[in-house]
C-alpha cells in the first residue's frame, strides 16, 4: 500500500494522545503551558527542516534520467506507472532533455481518445490489444501491442515491463537496456 494509507491509522490516535497530554499540562501547569508548546515547535523545525527543504533534492530527476539514458533517439518509451511517466515528462517539459523520445503512458493504452491522441501527437499506433488478450497476462498486454504494431528497423520500444516473449510478432526480439527492456528487430537487438 501507500504510505498515506498507513500514516492516518497511526497519526490519529497519536494525534488524540498529544492533544490529551498538552491539556493535562495546560490544566496542571499553566505558566508552563506556553513554555513547552514554543519548545515542541521549536524541535519540530529543528529535528525535521533537513529531511523537509528539499532545496538540493535530485534523485526524482536522476531516476528520470536513468530511464531515459538508454533510449535511442527518437524511440517509444511506454511507461508502467506515474513515477517513470512523470519523471520523464518534466525532464522533457521543463529541463527541455531528451525531447527525441515519444513517451507514452502504457496504463491508458485501448482507451480510444488516448489512442487517437497517440496517432496524431505521436505517430504512434495502439496496436491489437484483441488480438493477444488471450495470450499474455494484463501487465505486460499493452506493452507487447504497441511493440507488434511499431517496432521496425531503426525503431525500437522501450518499457520498464518487458514484452510478452510468447505474444510478440515473428522477428521481433527483448533485451535488456540498462533499466528498462527493448524490443526491437533480431538483426538490431
């Protein structure tokens, strides 16, 4: 699960201890009160303000450049989850990295309007999702598709799952890359 999911089970009652004990010393000690609330906020700052200025942060955008790394200029990258989405989609937005890669977000692959999109931003089929549904598991099915209906010569796909090895058309091969998987023409792979 999410850390948020587990987070708000302990924080709550945490959170009605702290508030117990902060009016037990406010109705014992009420000079002590305001000593010992400025004192509590002083050690939160203190204790945390290293591990929350996230000032020189960068392992958000080295991972994305790990992802990237390689990836042939002007390849596909479908992209399992939001993280390996995003990361690369702020190098390429924002940094302007690597804006050669065609990035595609492989968990809204078979809904018509993002398939469309892809045809016409990208120039990139959706592939048969049909056509090997009964053949591959759900998580690697649109990753195999968009493989068998774009790898070519000089145009290979990359993906943090690999491909379906057993669904792929004839001719094409996966190896690894570095982080991610590519599947492309045997003579190329």
């Amino acid at each position: 699960g999410m850390f948020d999911q587990w987070f708000v089970t302990a924080y709550l009652p945490l959170g009605f201890v702290t508030a117990v004990g902060f009016a037990w010393i406010q109705g014992r000690f009420r000079v002590l009160f305001p000593a010992s609330l400025a004192t509590a906020v002083a050690w939160m700052i203190f204790a945390n303000y290293g591990d929350l200025n996230l000032r020189h942060y960068d392992l958000a955008e080295t991972y994305g450049r790990m992802l990237l790394r390689e990836v042939e200029p002007g390849a596909i990258f479908v992209a399992s989850t939001d993280d390996s989405l995003v990361l690369p989609m702020y190098l390429q937005r924002v940094k302007g990295e690597r804006p050669d890669v065609r990035l595609i977000s492989g968990e809204f692959v078979g809904l018509a309007w993002y398939d469309r999109r892809m045809e016409r931003d990208l120039g990139i089929r959706p592939g048969d999702l049909d056509a090997i549904r009964s053949r591959t598991i759900p998580q690697l099915l649109t990753v195999t598709a968009i493989a068998n209906a774009n790898v070519a010569p000089g145009k290979p796909v990359y993906s943090e799952r690999p491909t379906d090895p057993q669904s792929l058309r004839p001719g094409l091969v996966q190896v690894p890359a570095g982080v991610l998987w590519k599947t492309a023409v045997e003579a190329e792979a």
